[in-house]
C-alpha cells in the first residue's frame, strides 16, 4: 500500500470516485486538470480549501479502502476527523478484551510508551543538537503509570534545547512554530487512528489520556512515541526560513505543508528496517491487541 497524503488547500476542487479511484478536478467553474489516484493508496484527504465539493461516495469509498478524512477550518488547523469503522473481522472480541484490561496493565503500558517517547525526544536531540540532553538516561526512570511525571520533566529539557530557543513554549493556540507542530500532530493523529481501527481497537478507549469529550483518547495515547517525527520535520522548516522570518513568522502555507507531509509520507528507518509511519502504527496497535489478549506482555514500538 503507497501512503499517500493528499492536501486540498490552495484552489477549488471537485471530488468524487470513478473506476475506484478519487477524481480530483480542480478549477472554479471550467473544472479543468483531473488527477486520478487509486483509494488503495491513499492513507489521508485533507481539506482547507472551502469551496471543495466532496460526493457521497467519496466519503463511503475513502472510509472502505482504509482511508481517513481531515477537515480543516479558515486557519488551516484541523477541526475533524473521519475514519473507516469496520477495523477488524474480530472486532467485537477486541473491544472486550480491551475494555476488560487492568488497571496496573494499563499503567505498565503507559510506562513503555512514555519511556520509548522519551527515548526518542533524546535520539533527535543528539542528532541534530549533538547532545540529548540527559533524555536517553532520564527515560530509565519511568516508573509504571509514570507518577513523577518523567514525561513532563523531558519536556522541560526537550523543547527549549530543540528550538534553541530558552523562551519556546509549547501552546497550541500560538501560531508559527506552534502552529506548524499542531497541523503535523493532526496528520499523525490521523495515521495512528487508522492503524488503530484496522486493528479493531476502540479508539476512545484509553491507556492513560481520558477525556469525555475526546473520542480519540488511545490514539493519543499511542501516537506520543512518534511525536518526535513531527518536531524534526518542524525544525527542518524553521531553520530553513531562518534566514527570510523569525521562527514564529512561518507561516502554514503551501511551501510549509509540502515538506510536513513529505516527512510524514516518507519512509522511517526502525531497527535497522525502513517502514511507514501507518505500518510502524499498525505494529505497535497490533501489538496493542495481544498484550490485551494475553498473547504478549510488551508492546512493539518503533525506535526511530
């Protein structure tokens, strides 16, 4: 399966499906410059672009391939989400097994993904900052349910040496940096929600986030490992405007979102194996299934 991420922002466009394929016909009134891309490859459909036209089918055709949908308000940011509900022949059993997990099981899990997060936080730090800061050692002290916030510490360290920046705080309602982690974060999010459904998981049933008004709470959960993907790929855009705007003056544009979604697209190498991002998801959520089955007791997360 190619991943394939399509972003809908900058003219028009009509959608709809044709021989199993979407049809994009951009323009505005002469529709004009069809583009054909096979539903089997597609992992995302992104829409800004207001004046978008979506058919029936393409919802129902999109969802039936494995595809997810993203809607997008006036400021490019997400504001909704559509994904496939038929995730696995076995679903039903899934769901119990997954509602019936422990709590001290919940907690251990929460601790390996926050641990293998931290890890991760700490592996892109040395790489491009040339230290990681203490991060690599600091993960070994996750404890399970992680109750000293080790997380939160890493944080601390993590984002102010990532940006180089003292000042830097992560806020999702600033724009700029904050901005472009936020549109990245939706992309990922999307991804990870796939491979959760296709493994037929709830995905509001959580490990450790719980919200009553987040249906996406394991997704969140689960997504957290590969977070630093996203905040290299940001960091990549900023210093290469460094020279044209101050780093919370880049803006979302077509330019910014290109190279987001080319990293997000791209192959990540784990373990000595190079994988997209929606088959390393699909390993950690099936490894997910079997710890809450009882056929495994460590989930499988990628190391990238």
């Amino acid at each position: 399966m190619t991943e394939r991420v399509i972003d809908i922002s900058d003219e028009p466009a009509r959608l709809c499906v044709r021989d199993g394929c979407l049809v994009i016909e951009r323009g505005e009134g002469d529709w004009q410059g069809a583009i054909r891309v096979p539903l089997k490859d597609i992992a995302c459909v992104i829409l800004t672009e207001k004046r978008t036209s979506v058919t029936q089918s393409v919802l129902s055709s999109l969802a039936e391939a494995g595809g997810a949908l993203i809607a997008c308000d006036s400021k490019c940011m997400p504001v909704g989400m559509m994904l496939p509900l038929n995730g696995h022949t076995t679903q039903g059993e899934r769901f119990v097994a997954q509602a019936a997990a422990t709590l001290p099981t919940r907690k251990r899990l929460w601790q390996e993904i926050v641990r293998e997060k931290v890890k991760a936080q700490g592996r892109l730090l040395a790489r491009i900052r040339g230290s990681d800061r203490g991060l690599l050692a600091l993960s070994s002290r996750v404890r399970s349910g992680d109750p000293d916030n080790v997380e939160g510490q890493a944080a601390r360290r993590y984002w102010t040496m990532l940006f180089e920046d003292p000042a830097f705080v992560r806020d999702r309602d600033r724009p700029g940096r904050n901005a472009l982690l936020n549109y990245g974060y939706a992309v990922l999010r999307a991804t990870v929600a796939r491979a959760v459904c296709a493994s037929g998981l709830h995905p509001s049933l959580g490990l450790h986030h719980h919200n009553r008004y987040d249906s996406f709470c394991l997704v969140d959960d689960l997504m957290e490992p590969f977070r630093p993907v996203v905040d290299g790929a940001v960091v990549g855009v900023v210093e290469g405007r460094a020279f044209d705007v101050e780093a919370d003056a880049v803006e979302l544009d077509r330019e910014t979102k290109r190279v987001l979604l080319g990293v997000l697209a791209s192959r990540q190498e784990s373990r000595g194996e190079a994988r997209s991002l929606f088959d390393l998801a699909r390993r950690a959520a099936s490894s997910l299934v079997k710890v809450f089955t009882g056929e495994a007791r460590r989930l499988d997360l990628p190391e990238i």
